[in-house]
C-alpha cells in the first residue's frame, strides 16, 4: 500500500482547482451530466486526482444513466476505503480515496448484475485519466 499523503488545507487548495477542491477535500457533489468522464470512453486508468493513486480501470466503467462516471470494481480494494455516510438524511456508502483521504463519490449496489452488482458513482471531479497510449 502506498505511503499516506498528508497536506494542509492551504496546500490542497494551492493544487487543485476550484471544483476539485469542492469535491475531494469537502465532500461536494457536481452536477449530473457535467463531468469530463461521464461519458468518456477512452481506455486507460483512471487515478485519484488529488494524489495520482490508480482506482478504476477504463473496462470496468459502464453506462449507469445517472450522469456520473460509473464503474463496477476497483482496480485494488485497497486503493479505497469505504465509510458509512449518514448525511442529508440518508444512508450511503462514501468511497474515498486510501492514499490521501479524498472524497471520490459513493457506492451503491445497483450496478451490473454479470458483474460484481456494484456501482462506484464517482465525481469526474476527482479522478484524472491516464489514457492506456501515455
């Protein structure tokens, strides 16, 4: 397992952009439809964008209709950690990312049944693609 990153508020700030920032670091959400993954095809791994670590795989991301990347397994399960989130009055599943604790996006179990049944809905926002050519 990769070594933990660790920054300042002030220094998560200077890294990411706006959006990001909003995302990864206060658990914010974009809107449906807006990312720059949610209907990306290209093939590669996609990794936090906070601190490059890889979480999913290009072959597991699938159309969920909802407006957000969506992906039905990670590419090591150690490469997020899952915590029960009980905000706006209902019980989720947040997925953030091991290396440096940011917010990715939540887990649901409405995914591809010929898969695991899982679905990682997860903020463009938070990712970055390293396309399978680079």
């Amino acid at each position: 397992m990769a070594e933990k990153v660790r920054k300042t508020e002030a220094e998560w700030r200077q890294q990411l952009t706006p959006q990001q920032y909003a995302v990864l670091r206060q658990k914010a959400t974009e809107r449906p439809f807006t990312g720059e993954y949610a209907h990306s095809k290209a093939e590669g791994t996609y990794q936090c964008a906070a601190c490059g670590q890889p979480l999913f795989a290009s072959n597991t991301k699938f159309e969920s209709g909802t407006g957000w990347p969506s992906f039905w397994d990670v590419i090591e399960q150690g490469n997020v950690e899952l915590i029960e989130d009980y905000s706006h009055g209902m019980h989720r599943t947040e997925v953030v990312c091991s290396r440096c604790g940011g917010h990715l996006g939540h887990l649901f179990e409405d995914g591809p049944r010929e898969t695991t049944g899982l679905r990682y809905c997860i903020n463009s926002a938070s990712l970055s693609l390293k396309k399978k050519s680079e």
